[in-house]
C-alpha cells in the first residue's frame, strides 16, 4: 500500500487538479449560458403612442367673390331708372377677414404604435414587425357681416352684405415596417453598449382630405326708401362655392436602420436606466394623387319693399377639377433619442422621434406642387417579453 501512494508525484496531483476544476468551470459557464438563453424572452410585444406635429399640406383656397373685387351693372328692374340709389357695399366690403384665414393647416396628431419581435434563442438575429399610425381632425366656421343700413325694416336681412364659410380637414398616415436585423455591439460606445443593425421593407400611406363651404352676398344695391317709409327694394348678388380637397401618397421601398443603447445606471438582472438611440432611412416609390373640385354658383336676385322676390337669375354654375395622379420618388430619413427604464421582461422608454418625407405630397391647386411631409414629436412606449 505504500508503494502505490508513493508513485503518484506532486505533478500529477496538480495537473489532475487543474482538469477537474477546469472541466467543473467549463460545465458551469456552459450552463449558465444556457440558462441565460432560456430566461431570455423570445417575443417582445411593444405597444406606445406619440403626439405628433404635422407639416403643411396644401395652400388656403380663395373664395374670389370675398377675397377679390367684382364688378356688376346692376339697373332697378322694377323701378323707374331715375329711382335713387342710396348706397352700396362693394366693391370691397369686407376687409377685416376672408374665408381663407378658417384654413389653417392641422397643427397636431395623436399616433399609435405597435411593434412584435422575435429574437430565436442561440441567436444574434432578430425580426421584427412594426406599425405606426395617426389622424387627426378639424372644423372651423365663421364669417363676417357688414352693417350697411341697420333701420331699415325690410329687407334688412339681405341689405347687409355678408358672408359664412365653414370647412372639415381630416388627416390620417400609417407606416409599416418589416426588418431583420442582427446584433452588432462592438463596444463603440462603451463596453455595456449594444447595437442592432436592421435591413427590411418600409411601406407608407398619407391621404389629406379638405371640404369647405362658402354662402356671401358681397355686393347690394337699395332703392328706395318707399312711400317715406324705411323699405327699400334691393338687388344683390348671392355666391356659394363648395369644395372637395383630397391628396394622397402611397409609397413602398428599402428600409435600414441603426440602433444603440447604453445602461448608465443599474444592473441588467435587476433594473437599469438606458440611454436609447438611432437612425433610419428609406427611399420609398408610389404614386401622388390629387383631386380638387371647385364648385361655385352665382345669382342675381331682386327683391322688393314686401320682401318678394321679384326678379332671379342664374349667372354661372362653374364647376373646375382639378385631378392629377404620378409616380414618384420619395427619400426618408428619421431619427430617434429615448430614456428607458429596463426590466428583464419589460421596457418603458419616453423620448422624442421624428420622421420626414421629401417631396411626398402634392400641395399645389393649379399644377402640381410637391411638398415635404414630416411626423415629429414626443412619444412613450411599454414593451413586454414573452
């Protein structure tokens, strides 16, 4: 017996050692990466919204009897030629307002999101499905009306020359994204920084739709008084126009995208604060389309002391289209800045993001003009691992 435990030299007790605990290291390290794979989330649902500010779309559209002089000859029908003209309102009767000051561009959008992304375990590639949208919506009304001959008892109503206008403006965009992306994290920042980069297939739709309705009675003519009393006959001139406004974009193309985070606070198996960022860019291709219809009648009216109308007729019924449809080429580029909140199966970000498109709409009436199209503004999300 004592033979044998004299043959085992120090050497090998040592390197019998050193295989043991090398193999207990390796077993353990092997494992807990597996572990860390396993309690790594696969699917991440993340849900969020923004408050968006919008770019201008279109031009105001002028109602030309309220905004440009006009020009009438307007005899007394009923009366002698003689009879007196006592006053008149135009050619420019109203200059404190005009329709066009209602068409202000909608200003802001309330935006959703959603995003869904699958990360395979003993994977550094992720894919990801994600959509953003938003709409908003607008009335205004309004008007002016001009106190030509306030005592007068009839007809008082269509004596004073006025006009009203009233109009609804509703706006809605989407955008989709398909991405695949792979974990890039060379410590560029700092050794805690991941990075992602994502290639994928970006699809947008804008639409911009606009209807407005004018009634004025810019210009009126009174004859009278009659018989001494405060009555008047008058001939006037009515105007209402209608319009119809709607523009589109449809565009799909080649999306990529770069994204980081740095941890600054905290511990990754606990809860730590990230700094989160990133860049995207896109060439979308589609189609614009515009279609406005201009709609305006005008009437010459005359009416009498009784307030009967004594005289009416037509003088236009226009109708102007204006349709254009066209390809076109449409560059994007956006960017992102966040501050989250990480758990190991949650993520709340608040940040700021913005995304613009050059030359995605068609802004103009009379021929096209392309306008830039942008989303910006602050926004929140909850993400949650499954």
């Amino acid at each position: 017996m004592s033979e044998l435990i004299s043959t085992a030299t120090p050497a090998n007790a040592r390197r019998h050692l050193l295989a043991t605990t090398s193999a207990l290291v390796c077993l353990t390290t092997i494992y807990g990466a597996h572990a860390d794979e396993a309690s790594r989330p696969t699917i991440w649902i993340e849900l969020g919204g923004q408050l968006e500010t919008l770019s201008k779309v279109r031009d105001p559209i002028s109602a030309p009897f309220v905004d440009e002089p006009q020009s009438w000859i307007v005899p007394n029908p009923i009366q002698a030629p003689s009879a007196p003209l006592i006053t008149t309102a135009f050619p420019s009767p109203f200059d404190a307002s005009s329709p066009r000051d209602l068409q202000k561009p909608l200003e802001h959008s309330v935006g959703g999101e959603g995003k869904i992304v699958l990360h395979p375990q003993h994977s550094d590639w992720q894919f990801a499905l994600a959509l953003r949208f938003g709409r908003s919506n607008g009335k205004k009304s309004g008007g002016e009306r001009v106190e030509v001959v306030p005592d007068a008892k009839y007809p008082q109503n269509m004596a004073n020359p006025f006009w009203h206008s009233q109009n609804s403006t509703h706006e809605t965009h989407a955008i989709l994204d398909f991405e695949v992306g792979h974990d890039v994290g060379f410590g560029l920042f700092g050794k805690e920084t991941t990075a992602t980069v994502d290639a994928g297939v970006r699809f947008a739709q804008f639409t911009s739709k606009f209807a407005m309705n004018v009634g004025a009675n810019p210009e009126v003519r009174l004859y009278g008084p009659i018989y001494g009393y405060k009555k008047y006959d008058a001939r006037f001139h009515t105007f209402t126009q209608n319009v119809h406004d709607q523009r589109s974009f449809h565009g799909m193309g080649p999306s990529l995208s770069w994204s980081a985070s740095t941890p600054f606070a905290g511990t990754q198996d606990d809860m730590e604060v990230a700094f989160d960022w990133g860049v995207n860019g896109a060439v979308l291709f589609g189609r614009q389309k515009t279609e406005v219809v201009q709609m305006t009648v005008a009437n010459d009216r005359f009416k009498d002391s009784s307030y009967s109308e004594a005289f009416h007729a037509l003088l236009y019924n226009r109708t102007i289209p204006h349709i254009r449809s066209r390809s076109v080429t449409v560059p994007n580029v956006g960017a992102f800045a966040a501050l989250s909140l990480k758990f190991p199966n949650a993520t709340v970000s608040v940040g700021y993001r913005g995304d613009f498109f050059f030359n995605a709409m068609d802004g103009g009436l009379n021929e096209s003009l392309s306008r830039d199209t942008s989303f910006h503004g602050p926004f929140a999300s909850l993400a949650v691992g499954l």
